[in-house]
C-alpha cells in the first residue's frame, strides 16, 4: 500500500436531524506516514478511523487505496484487504480474556487463515513461531502463558499491539491507545508504536492527549466534520 486518500468523505447517523459527523472531509495519508487525529469527545474521530479501517462503508464519498477506489472492490476483496492491511489497536485492549497472551496473538493469524486461500495459509507451528516472535520484540517474552487478568495495563496493550502487527499490516489504526494508561505507560506504547513506524508501518492514531498527539510526527484536528 503506497497512499490513502479519501474525498469529500460526509458521515450522518441520524437521517431524521441529517446532522454530519463527518462533512466533505478530506485526506491523504502516505505510506509510513505517523497521524495524529485529535478533537473533542464527539467530533467524529472513532467514526473517521472506521471508515479508514474499511470497518464502515457506509458512508458518501470517495475512498481510494493507491489511486483504486474501494467502491470497485468486492466484498471479498475487501475483506481480505482488511484482514491483511489493517491492524486495530484499541483504548480497552479487546483481548479475549480467557486466552493467553499467544493464543490472543495466535487467534489473530488463525481468524487471517479463514480469508486466505488454502496455499498461503499458515500452519499451526508458523502461527506459534511468529506469535512467539512478536511477542518476545514486545518485550513480553516471560508474560506469554499468561491471561490478560494477570498482565497489567501497559502489558495488556503491548500484547493487543502483538496482536496487530503479527500479520505484518501496512497500517495500524489506533484509537485512544493510551486513554486507560498512567503517563510513564502511554510513553512506553508510543515508544513502541514510533519503532514500529520507523520501521515503516503507517500510524494513525486517535488521542485528545497532546502530549501523545505531540509525538506523532503529523497532526490533524477535527472540527465541524472537516479536519484543520
Ligand atoms: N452508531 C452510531 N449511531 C448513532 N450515532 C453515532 C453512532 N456512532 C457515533 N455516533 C455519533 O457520532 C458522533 C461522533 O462519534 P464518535 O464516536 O466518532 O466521536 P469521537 O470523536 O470518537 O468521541 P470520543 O472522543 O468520545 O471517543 C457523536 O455525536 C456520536 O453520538
Ligand atoms: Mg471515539
């Protein structure tokens, strides 16, 4: 994936008031690019990352992924694109709370298998062996047995992050990855997430922290359902 970029993009839940969450908005994001999208609680961030992590396509407008618009993908198509491509980090974690940390991370590469046709499908022991491996560059080598219960916060997000990239996506969508951390444990996961990106992964990020925004290496803020 090289760019992203959405056109004119309108977003209205309530087609009684036809009031716009999102109103011609536009945006182009290169690949490798670290975003920052801030704004006041109800201003439509968490609407705008759905729509960028092809969770919702319900809305007006035009999406293209490398100058392709979405609107001419198959509903396979696109499930496949977002199984790949996106990963999702969220601020409560959503880890499966009876499975271990690897079988968290696992259960991602399996759920991939499903919309993978069958030569490009991962055995059970890659699964293992790359789980294994993304969890040990997180730095939770000794915390792979355990329940989310038993991790703490900054653990349980460092193994959602695990999670998320063990496919190797080209974006991480984020949303207020850092809303339910203590300060020194918000720096710790954007230390990682600003690793990941030197290593090339596109990052977009939803906070209306600003010290976290600050870290980020582009800014936008949404306001009236345009971004400035
Ligand atoms: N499924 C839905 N049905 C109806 N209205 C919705 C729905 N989802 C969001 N909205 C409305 O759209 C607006 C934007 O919501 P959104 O969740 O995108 O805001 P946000 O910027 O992420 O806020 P927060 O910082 O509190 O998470 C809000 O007014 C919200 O009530
Ligand atoms: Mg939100």
């Amino acid at each position: 994936m090289e760019k992203i970029l959405l056109k004119n993009i309108s977003k209205t839940f309530d087609l009684a008031t036809e009031q716009k969450v999102l109103d011609n908005l536009n945006l182009e994001i290169a690949s490798g690019e670290m975003l920052a999208i801030t704004g006041v609680s109800g201003s439509g961030k968490s609407t705008l990352l759905y729509i960028l992590g092809l969770l919702d396509h319900d809305f007006e407008g035009e999406y293209y992924i490398d100058d392709k618009s979405i609107q001419s993908l198959s509903d396979k198509e696109l499930s496949l694109y977002r199984s790949k491509s996106v990963g999702f980090v969220y601020q409560d974690f959503n880890l499966i709370k009876e499975l271990s940390a690897i079988d968290n991370v696992a259960m991602s590469l399996k759920i991939n298998n499903l919309v993978l046709d069958r030569r490009s499908r991962l055995s059970r022991k890659e699964i293992y062996e790359k789980s294994t491996e993304t969890l040990e560059k997180l730095g939770l080598k000794d915390h792979m047995k355990k329940h989310p219960g038993q991790l703490s916060g900054g653990q349980q997000q460092r193994v959602a992050i695990a999670r998320s990239i063990v496919k190797k996506p080209d974006m991480i969508l984020a949303d207020e990855p850092t809303g339910a951390l203590d300060r020194k444990t918000s720096a710790d996961i954007m230390n990682c997430l600003l690793g990941l990106n030197d290593e090339g992964m596109t990052i977009i990020i939803v906070t209306h922290d600003n010290e976290i925004a600050g870290k980020c290496r582009r800014k936008v803020k949404l306001v009236d359902g345009v971004l400035v």
